[in-house]
C-alpha cells in the first residue's frame, strides 16, 4: 500500500534520523552483540592456536629452547593475532611459514576487523541511535499516535496523509515486526512493542499526544489499550476501532471518544451496495479519498458569517458543530452559519476530477 508522504532513505528529508525510534532494528541488542563478536574472536583465536600446536614441530622457541606445548602455541596466536610480535617463537619450516602467510595472516586480518572494526560500530551506532531518539523526543508534541498498523491502522495513516496532517506528526505502534517495517517505509516512526505497556507508550510521547487511533484487531485487546491510554493522557481524541457493536459500550466507558464498529460498518456496506448498487458507491465515495465525492470537517470562515448554511458554493453541510454541540442540517441552529462553527460537509475531492456539487 503507497502512502503519500515523506519517505524513510538516504538523504531524502530532515525526518530519516528520527525513525531511528523503531525498537528495535536488528535481534540482538547491543551488548549481545559485543558478547557475540567476543565470541567469535575467542574461536578465532583457538582456531590459531591450534594450527600452530598441530605443526608445533615447525617452530622453535629461541628463548626457552624448549618443545612448543599448548600454553606455548596459545602465546604464539595471541601476539601474533594482537600484532605484538615478539619473535621469541617462530616458524622455522618453509610449510609453516607458507601455512603463515596464507592462513595465519588472514586470521589475523579478520579478528582484528572483528573485534576493534565492529565494536567501535556498535559502540558509535548505539550512540548515534540514543541522541536521534532523545531529539526525536523534544519535538514531540500535539501528534497523532496510531496503535496497529494493519489494514485498518494503514488506512488511517493514509487518510491523515492526505489531509493536514505530516508523517513527522504520526507515530506507529506495532506488536509485529513487519507492520514497523512497513510504517517506516511508508515515512513514519515507529515502535515495535505491546501497546499496553505502559513505558512504550511513553517512549512514544503518547502523554503529548493529540489524538490516538486504535486499530489492534481484538476487542480485548483495545478496552485494555484504551485505558491505558486514557490513564496517561486524558485530554488526547481516541478513537477505537471494534468488531462486535456489543463491545462499544465498554470502550467508551473505559474512555474512548468515537467508537467505530468496523464489522457492522463492513456489512451495512455490502448489504447497500447488494440492495441499491448506486447507493453503496456513492457511500464508498464519500469513505475514501483523493477522488470524487470526499467529507469534510472545517471552521467557518469570516466571509462566511451569517451565511446560510444551504448557500455554501460547491459544498453541501451534512452538520453544524456549534459549541461543541453536533447539529444535523435538518436541526434548528443549523440554518445559519456563524464564525467559531464547525460544518461536516460534502464537497469534491482536491483531484479536479469530481464534478461540482449542487
């Protein structure tokens, strides 16, 4: 799915760094992956050391003048491997000074690039990645934070793109691995975690959040959720998505502002689309955006002060939102229109395709 907006890359936009909040981007943390590359040294080592104790007979040890032992073939690949190089054993045969040249060298070569070479990259990553997340942070404020990016979650994600809304104002919380993967490819930032842990949501600014979306796909799932979320940001605009219409009274008491029941919503469209075709496409219509018919929630304008609702030129008002008090066109106070409103209208999509609405 192809959604407008800024695109996580190189060199494409001041907002690459900040996707750097996705948790996390690779299995292992930080200090596995030191122990890992550790290990992966020690078995270098060994493997060195036991090279130069199979053909201990090709060396000599000028300073003892003793036999090579084990102990003394762990010396040899550790100085050697470490680039110390006393020469206090050495190899005295021309097969084990090829078998050096060939074969100890590029061990050398290896655990030096993966002990020193890796680890200042993860050590440096690792930082990197704590100052992009701490600057992300502090221009957190008054964003839209979207719980599942599924269909549905995506779908939201796209309407708010094509909207007023920017990608650096939309933050994605995910369970799965491949719905972040796919949220940062569509340019937003993203966490991967159980969104009702109360510390993720944290980490993603939900307490400055100005409006929650909650698509999770399981009813159990999202009254928890909401009211996780409710207890740390009471005054943010939550809206759950739910399957059973008998589940919306426990969603709204745990919190949430609008309750849409997707299944219903679903069936009532296929049922309109069966019984008036025509009816159930211009429904479509209006639900999708970017084309033809689109609903549109706005402020009245000056200019529009005292106007009649029914005069709007190409728009047709559906509602009036007067004191924060929804007022159907058909409703007394809804004739007149006047500045601080809010009207819910029916207008053409910005695609100069649909046609002018009378």
């Amino acid at each position: 799915m192809a959604i407008p907006g800024f695109r996580i890359g190189r060199g494409q936009s001041a907002w690459n760094g900040t996707s750097q909040v996705r948790l996390p981007a690779r299995r292992r943390t930080a200090g596995r992956e030191l122990v890992f590359r550790l290990g992966l040294a020690l078995g270098l080592l060994l493997l060195l050391t036991l090279i130069v104790y199979v053909d201990r007979d090709a060396y000599a040890d000028h300073a003892t003048g003793g036999p090579i032992g084990f102990i003394d073939a762990l010396y040899y690949a550790t100085v050697t491997m470490t680039t110390t190089g006393y020469g206090d054993i050495t190899p005295i045969t021309p097969a084990s000074r090829l078998i050096n040249a060939m074969l100890v060298t590029p061990i050398r070569i290896a655990f030096l690039v993966l002990l020193v070479g890796t680890t200042v990259e993860v050590l440096a990553n690792e930082g990197r990645r704590a100052l992009l997340d701490a600057r992300w942070r502090k221009t957190m404020r008054n964003h839209t934070v979207i719980i599942g990016y599924g269909t549905t979650g995506q779908s939201a994600a796209a309407t708010l793109l094509r909207g007023s809304t920017t990608a650096d104002r939309i933050v994605v919380i995910d369970l799965e691995s491949a719905a972040v993967t796919a949220a940062n490819a569509h340019g937003l930032a993203a966490f991967e975690g159980d969104a009702t842990s109360r510390d993720l949501l944290r980490r993603a600014e939900l307490p400055k959040a100005r409006e929650v979306i909650i698509t999770v796909g399981r009813d159990d799932t999202a009254i928890l959720t909401t009211l996780t979320v409710r207890q740390l940001n009471r005054g943010a605009h939550v809206v759950v998505a739910v399957n059973d219409a008998d589940n919306v009274p426990l969603i709204r008491q745990s919190g949430a502002d609008g309750v849409v029941t997707s299944s219903d919503a679903v069936g009532r469209l296929m049922g309109l689309s069966s019984i008036s075709p025509e009816l159930g496409e211009v429904i479509e219509d209006l639900l999708s955006s970017g084309h033809g018919l689109e609903i549109h929630q706005r402020l009245v304008t000056a200019a529009e002060d005292g106007v009649a609702a029914k005069e709007l030129p190409g728009e047709k008002v559906l509602a009036v939102i007067r004191n924060r008090t929804l007022r159907r066109f058909f409703e007394q106070g809804a004739e007149v229109l006047h500045t601080g409103d809010e009207v819910v209208v029916i207008r053409p999509a910005p695609d100069g395709r649909a046609p002018r609405v009378e």
